[in-house]
C-alpha cells in the first residue's frame, strides 16, 4: 500500500510538472504572437500612404506603444482590457529600446479593442508624454494629453496636433485607418510579460531606458521599427 502510494505521489507531481511547463510554453507562444501582430500592426498603419500615419510624426516620436486587437490569434480580449508592447528611441535617437509590456483598461480604449477588433497605436511625442509612461499608471485624457493622430498629408493639422498634444492615437479596424480619441483609458506596465521576455522581474523604466537586449521572439517587432523609423528627427 505505502509503495502505491508512492507511486501515485509520483505520478501526481510529474503530470503537475508537465501542467506547469505546458502553461509556461503557451505564455510563451501568446507572448510571441502579440509581438508580431504588433510588428504587423504597426506596418500595415505606416504604409496606408495618404491614410495612415504619417512619416514625418514617427519619425519625431520619442516612443511608440502598439496594442494589437489579436482576435484572428485567438486572444479575445474583453471590453475593458488590451495588452500590447511600448518601444522608446535609445540614446542618441539611433534605433529602439527592447519591448515592455503595456496593458490598457477601460474608457473607450478597452472597448474599441474589445469590440471591434481594433489594432491601437500611439505616438509619445515629447518628454512629458515619456514621463508618463515611465510611470507605474496614467489616464489618457487625464494625466497624459492625448489627441486623435492626423493621417494624410495635412501639414496644418499635422503641425497643430503635434504642438499641443503629448500623445497622438491611431487605430486600424476592418481595414479602415483613423485617428481615435483614447480619453479614460488607463495605461499601465504588464510585469508578467515582462518577467516572460526577461526571465526576472523588470520595470518598464529599466527596460525603455536601460539597454536591455531585445529578445528573439521581438525580432520581427524590431525590424518593423527600424525599417519604418530607424532615427528619431528633431
């Protein structure tokens, strides 16, 4: 009886070692997934020529947080919750930090995403938009001034916006690209993700303004980067 038990303690704990590792490899796999549908994201919005976003803006932005809708991956998101990825210039303006995980809650973000399966972008323009993704929460439309992007070649609104606003929001639904107002939305870091990127625990801070290596499942989100934007303009 004492060696069945053993037995079936065994069993018990090498089936609970395999429960664990199968959960960790599908984080992992949902992790790489959000990765390029934000690399995909980002480069179906950049290349919307006199629809999209407009060159000359991501160019000048000092970070960029891509939140992909992910419904045709699998991940639905319910209407008040999103998860994505923020990128900042490295030193120098010359290329882009290693990915940190972002997540999004609430007001009109969350529920575009949820919804409609809407792809979100927003460009950080200046320092005080920075500051507040630094941080460890802010409100868009509240802490963070954030505007609806211009898309087109529309120099006027174009140089409007960009003077008055610390963050410029974009989004892609159905195919459909357009400037969306993001007021009430809570941005915050997702510290799980990071952990599953890293392997330790990281602040948004350390890995957006330190010199993290980006991972390999982020390659392609890079290069999307680089290839659309790799120097940041003054």
């Amino acid at each position: 009886m004492r060696t069945n038990s053993r037995h079936f303690i065994w069993v018990l704990a090498l089936a609970g070692s395999m429960t664990t590792a199968a959960f960790a490899a599908e984080r992992a796999i949902k992790v790489a997934d959000r990765l390029d549908a934000s690399a995909d994201a980002l480069t179906d919005m950049m290349r919307a020529s006199d629809k999209g976003i407009p060159q000359d803006l991501i160019d000048k932005a000092r970070c960029v947080v891509v939140i992909p809708g992910m419904k045709k991956a699998g991940f639905i998101f319910g209407a008040e919750e999103g998860r994505g990825f923020a990128v900042c210039r490295r030193h120098g303006g010359v290329g882009w930090s290693a990915p940190a995980g972002m997540r999004s809650e609430g007001g009109s973000f969350g529920f575009q995403i949820g919804v409609s399966d809407t792809d979100v972008v927003l460009l950080v323009m200046n320092d005080g938009g920075m500051k507040h993704l630094l941080s460890d929460k802010f409100t868009l439309g509240g802490d963070a001034s954030v505007a609806a992007g211009p898309i087109g070649r529309s120099l006027t609104a174009r140089t409007d916006v960009e003077l008055q606003a610390e963050m410029l929001s974009y989004s892609r639904s159905r195919g459909v690209f357009a400037g969306i107002s993001l007021a009430g939305a809570t941005l915050r870091p997702d510290g799980g993700t990071n952990k599953e990127l890293y392997g330790r625990d990281a602040t948004n801070r350390e890995i957006l303004t330190g010199d993290f290596k980006t991972p390999a499942v982020a390659r392609k989100f890079e290069r999307a980067l680089n290839r659309k934007s790799p120097q940041r303009k003054r």
